[in-house]
C-alpha cells in the first residue's frame, strides 16, 4: 500500500521531527495516507499518485488535513 511506503521513507528521513515534517510542517502520517499529497523535497522523495518506482517531481504540494505548504 501506498501509505505503509510513504511512511517508510518518511520515518528514516532528516526531516522528520518527531512525526511532523520540518520542511511543509505537515504530521506525517495524516500527510502520506492522502493519494494527492507528495513529499515537499525537490526532487521529492515520493510523489502524489505514485509509489516510489512510479515517482515522478511534483512540487508545491498542500497537506489537505492542514494546509500548510
């Protein structure tokens, strides 16, 4: 599943400060459960609507629980 993935990734990043991204301020796990979000690093880590093998750059991406960019 994407999520589980997402999370994976997330979780051994330099950003993650306590379950939260330091780069967009968004909680982690509420941001990788939805399809449309992406990882706000360039080139991202994970990409919305992807896996990782399907990764493609996507940038400017809002976290639809907080909306924070």
């Amino acid at each position: 599943m994407y999520a589980e993935e997402r999370l994976k990734i997330c979780n051994s990043c330099e950003f993650n400060l306590m379950g939260d991204c330091a780069l967009c301020g968004c909680v982690i796990a509420a941001k990788v459960q939805k399809l449309e979000e992406s990882c706000p690093l360039t080139p991202p880590k994970w990409s919305s609507g992807t896996t990782l093998s399907q990764a493609q750059v996507i940038n400017n991406s809002v976290c639809a629980p907080c909306t924070k960019r």
